[in-house]
C-alpha cells in the first residue's frame, strides 16, 4: 500500500459540506467543536486572525484545523501570535497519523512566517488530547483559560 499525502486545502463551495460532515467520536465531543461550530467561532471572533483548512488524506477530506495567525495576544481571552485553536480528525481517519502529521505542516508553515512557538490549549479529561499534544512536544505553560482549558506551548526554535 503506498503512503498517503496529507494536505491542507482551503474550503470551497467544492467541499464545504464533505468538510461540515467530518465529526468526532460522541465522547470526543465534550473536547473539540464541529466544524460548523469551529467556523461559527471563527466569524464571531475576527480579532482571532482565523485561518483554517480542510486536512486531506490524498483526495478524501479526514479532518479541520484552525489557527490564530499572527494575532497581537489579549489574554486570557486571544492567545498568540500562533494558536492552534482547533484540530478535528474524523473518528474514521483517527489513530493513522493524520493529527500528528497536521502538525508538523502547521509548525512548518508558521515557522516560515517567523514563529517561534505554537500555543493550543485543550479541555482536560479522559480521553482527551493530553497525550497527543505531549507527544508532540507541547507542554504545559502553567496557565488555564477562563473556560478551563489547559494552555500549552510548543518551542519551535529547538
């Protein structure tokens, strides 16, 4: 079997709603919004910088990420410059290196605009993403959110 290609790819009126179908496992819920929601946010909160992208495993579209980009920081409630606000892997496409994957093209890309870390945040509980952000080197910065979330930081300059 050969290797899958993950992209990014913008949102079309191509693939709007493949991408609004994209849905987590029902106990992953409580952790990440829908898409639809996801975007919702995103036109609600300008001052965030959104930026986000389909995530694609070779032609079938797998997942959702957001960022704040390059956004001046106003805590507590606009983390930055660089915030990884959302990633969504459908429950189909989970566990196959998509997320982690997603990641490293976000890093890479942030990188090349002059970041020098990626902040994201996550709701803690079991079953959440704890693991997986600590996998891929994020750490905790010592900071909860005001909606209780867990702040993490990932240092790009190592």
């Amino acid at each position: 079997m050969s290797p899958v290609t993950v992209t990014l790819r913008q949102i079309t009126e191509a693939n709007f709603q493949s991408v609004l179908a994209l849905r987590t496992t029902p106990d992953q819920e409580r952790f990440v919004s829908t898409v639809a929601d996801s975007m919702a946010e995103a036109a609600a909160n300008p001052q965030g910088s959104p930026w986000y992208r389909a995530v694609y495993a070779d032609e079938r579209p797998v997942g959702f990420v957001m960022l704040s980009w390059d956004v001046e920081p106003q805590p507590p409630h606009i983390n930055g410059p660089w915030f990884l606000w959302k990633l969504l892997m459908d429950s189909r496409y989970q566990r196959l290196g998509y997320g982690q994957e997603v990641v490293r093209q976000v890093v890479e890309l942030i990188r090349a605009h002059g970041a020098t870390e990626l902040l994201t945040s996550y709701v803690p509980g079991e079953g959440g993403p704890a693991g997986f952000y600590a996998r891929l080197g994020f750490v905790p910065t010592g900071d909860v959110d005001p909606d209780g979330e867990i702040l993490l930081r990932l240092d790009l300059l190592e």
